[in-house]
C-alpha cells in the first residue's frame, strides 16, 4: 500500500509517501514492524545513508519476506517504510518524523490507531561496531524482552547488556498515543550523517543478528500483548 501526502518542509511543500505490507493473522490486531526508507537531504555532500536507513531498509525487506511465509503469531502483521525521517535542516518537533507523524494521524482519521497493538523499529542497525542499548524512550517491558531473548541467543556482543540511549524517532509518534513501542537503534555510529556512511561500513552478520533475535521474539512479544490485553 501507499501512504501519499504533502509535506511542509523548511524547503517547501514536498510530496512524500509511507510504504506498507500487511501480512494478515487471526485477529485484526496489528504489531507493526517498521524502518525509515528516505536518505537525508544535504546540499553540500553526497550522503548515502548505507547504514541510515538502508541497513535497517534491508533488514525489513527481509523480516517481511520470511514473515510473509511463516507469522509465528496471531496478530496480523504490518510492514511500515516510513518516508520523511530526516530533518531538512534542523531536528524540531515539525522538522523531523514527517511520515511516522502523518501515518498516525492518519489512522487516527481512518479509525484504525486502536488497532496498532505495538511497534518494533529499526534504524542504524548495519554497523560493523554494532552495539544496541536500551532507549529510554521505549516501553521498557519491549526492551527487557528484546534484550533477554537476544542474550538467550548469545548475543550480548551486538544488544549490550548495559547502559541506555535516548531516541526520538519515528516510534515517538506511536508512543505519544499510548501505543507499546521499543526502537532498536545504535546513536554512536560515527558516521552518521556524514559522506562516509557508504557499503563498507556495514555488517551482514549483524544486520543478521537483528533480524534474527526480532523473529525470535515475535512470539513472546505477541503472547505478552495477549496477556496485557486480556485475551
């Protein structure tokens, strides 16, 4: 599906568009799973954005290609690519989050914000010195569940078992609204934001490790969203 709207952006009106795939389960209830797809706009270098958003990009295409085959859950599934991410010129509240903003607004609109039962977001999540925290700004049972079921795996090198980070992101638009939410994001990447985030920088083994520890956890995630719901 598409998600088509405009923008009212420092550089003007720019028309944007939110990506989504529904996977249907037994119920409506929806868990989203999502990432931004727009690179950021700079007039004075050529960014590429391998790790920011296109690690976590990648990453999504292929949680939807092997959900799509096998939901370990009974919630139906959505598949979210945000556009609009990126400030044009400086981080604000209006400067920022342009998709994740206008997609909840809009299912606000459409009636469909209470069927969001959660949201698990990635971003900056390539790097060859991947190292997770905890955010702060995340529902902290997402977090504690995350971070418990990627140690079971043995991956306490990429999901760090301490210290915390602080995002606002696109999950901050669903968490405003009540919605349980947790944001798998890496803040110290030295790239960020800069010509030199490019191919080389990444890691297929931890890009590999996200996704894998996200798949493991759907069905924990989905069964504790059950028990919190009442069902």
């Amino acid at each position: 599906h598409e998600h088509r709207f405009d923008a009212l952006t420092p550089i003007g009106r720019i028309e944007m568009r939110n990506i989504w795939a529904e996977v249907k389960g037994a119920t409506d209830s929806v868990i989203v799973l999502a990432s931004h797809y727009d690179s950021k706009y700079f007039e004075e270098i050529e960014f590429v954005g391998a790790n920011d958003g296109g690690s976590s990009t990648g990453v999504l295409l292929e949680l939807a290609r092997e959900l799509s085959e096998n939901n370990p859950t009974p919630f139906t599934l959505w598949f979210v690519f945000f556009d609009g991410e990126e400030a044009f010129r400086t981080w604000t509240s209006r400067d920022s989050l342009y998709g994740s903003r206008e997609f909840v607004s809009w299912l606000r609109t459409q009636g469909n914000l209470n069927r969001i039962s959660a949201l698990i977001l990635l971003d900056l999540i390539g790097s060859k010195n991947l190292a997770l925290r905890r955010d702060q700004n995340s529902t902290q049972w997402l977090n504690e569940l995350i971070w418990r079921k990627a140690g079971e795996m043995g991956h306490f090198d990429v999901f760090a078992p301490t210290g915390w980070t602080a995002a606002v992101d696109d999950h901050t638009p669903f968490a405003e609204q009540g919605i349980p939410v947790v944001d798998l994001i890496d803040l110290r990447y030295p790239h960020w934001h800069t010509s030199g985030d490019t191919l080389d920088k990444l890691s297929s083994r931890n890009m590999e490790i996200v996704a894998n520890v996200v798949l493991a956890s759907l069905p924990e995630i989905a069964s504790e969203l059950q028990n919190r719901q009442g069902r």
